[in-house]
C-alpha cells in the first residue's frame, strides 16, 4: 500500500442550502453531487462533500475543526474577489516557506486558506 493523496474532504454543515450556496456560487467550486442531505464540490483535482449535521450524537461539535489548505493560481486576484463577494478574508501573507496565502472561514466556522507558491523559501 502507497499512499496517493488526499480523495476528498467530508464535512458536517447546519445549513445545507447555505453551504451550497457559499461553495458554489461564492467559491466557484464545481457542484458534482447533489442530493437531498448530500451535495459534493470539485477544486482543482480535490473533492468536497457536504453533508447536513442529521446527526443526533456529537451534533455541534464540528464547527472550526477542519482546516483545508487549497492550491491557487493568482492568489491576488483570488483574495480580491472572494473579498468583493462579501467574505471575510484575512490578510495576504507571505510566509518563510515560500507561499503566499490568506485565510477565511466557511459559514459553518471550518477553517480554508488558499495558497500559492512563490519561490524558495526565504
């Protein structure tokens, strides 16, 4: 067994409506599934599945627990419109190892960053 990558990203959210609304109108991500408690987002070469929190243990818990790092081209124009659609994005960084990135969360409070690489660290 080798390990290729990461096959996609499962996530509980409060408000499915809502969370379909923010990945694929506000994020641009491509809707793949969608289905009554369900839907599922392509980005890049990585999967997002949204699921609504039925669940009736560990309900709540969720929120701010999940952190997806995803790779951008144009990493200034990204900031710019996610900002101009109304999201709370963090400040573009430059860090150490070479990437530019800012941050910004999802209406369920999970934790994105969008990234570029922009050379060898410094």
């Amino acid at each position: 067994m080798s390990v290729k990558g990461l096959f996609y990203v499962f996530i509980y959210v409060s408000d499915l409506e809502r969370s379909r609304k923010f990945y694929g109108e506000t994020l641009g991500w491509k809707l793949g599934t969608n289905e009554k408690e369900v839907s599922g987002f392509a980005f890049g070469d990585a999967y997002l599945i949204i699921h609504a929190d039925t669940r009736t243990e560990g309900k709540g818990k969720y929120g701010g627990g999940m952190w997806g790092a995803v790779k951008v081209e144009g990493i200034d124009a990204e900031h710019a419109a996610l900002a101009s659609k109304g999201v709370m994005v963090g400040k573009l960084m430059d860090q150490p190892w070479g990437e530019r990135q800012f941050y910004f969360d999802d209406p369920d409070g999970y934790h994105w960053s969008y990234g570029e690489h922009k050379g060898a660290p410094k």
